[in-house]
C-alpha cells in the first residue's frame, strides 16, 4: 500500500511540474511531442539542433547542436509571444510547382528565458526545454495567451 501511494505522490508531483516532457525516445526524435505550452507559471519552448557534418568530434557536435537548439528555444519563444511572418512564393512552369519558397521571419526580445532540460539524440543532435516566467512578462507589459 506503501509503494502504491508514493507511486500516485510522485505521478502527481511529475504532472505538476510543468514542462513538455520528453521528445526523445530510445535515442531518436519521438514520433510526437510538444513544442509549446503555458502553464499558470511559465511560457515552454522547445528548441531542436542536428548535427552539422562537418564537425569531427563527439563534443564539438554536442556543444554546437545544443547551441543551435537554444537559439531555435528562442526562436519558439519569440514566436508565440510576438507572432512571426510568413512571406511565400511558388512559381508555376507547365501547370506544375516549379519553385516554392517559404520564409518565416520573426523579431523580438526575450529575456530571462532558461534551459530547464538537455537531451542529445544519439547521432549527437539535441533538443533544450527552455521556460520563460510569465511574471517576467507581464513586468514588461506583455500579456501571453
């Protein structure tokens, strides 16, 4: 009986911690996962960062990826607080797509984000949790929804 109310304890102290969660499984990118998330404390992000080929050692591909995720955290957070732009283009040639571009813009400042959690994949890529306390936001007069 014991073992079962600690068991119930830590699953409810687990749920409200907060977070995203895992995105990696068994070495790889889970097949599904949240990249966003408010909660009553804070604003979650996810950021990602794959490897890049050209470095040669096993810490150099971890520190940079990692690097990477964090600015794609900030890129996340930055998105959902001050909305991004999406400019497109597609060209037709002979009734078929012939070029087709995507850009996605985004600009602002978010300070005091931090990492909460690291996870590296096993080809070295990585992904960050990062959160950002809304009190922080609202002191700076953005309202989140």
């Amino acid at each position: 009986m014991k073992k079962l109310t600690v068991l119930l304890l830590a699953i409810v102290f687990m749920a409200a911690c907060g977070g995203l969660g895992s995105a990696v499984k068994k070495g790889e990118i889970a097949p599904s996962f949240s990249d966003t998330k408010v909660d009553s404390k804070y604003l979650w992000v996810r950021g990602f960062g794959a490897v890049n080929p050209a470095h040669t050692t096993d810490s150099q591909k971890r520190i940079m990826s990692r690097e990477a995720a964090i600015a794609h955290g900030y890129q996340r957070g930055a998105e959902y607080i001050y909305g991004n732009g999406v400019y497109a283009n597609v060209r037709i040639k002979d009734a078929v797509a012939d070029n087709s571009t995507i850009e996605n813009t985004v600009k602002g400042v978010v300070a005091g984000m931090e990492i909460y959690e690291t996870e590296y994949l096993s080809d070295g890529g990585c992904s960050v949790v990062m959160r950002l306390p809304l009190a922080k936001l609202k002191a700076a007069n953005i309202e989140v929804k």
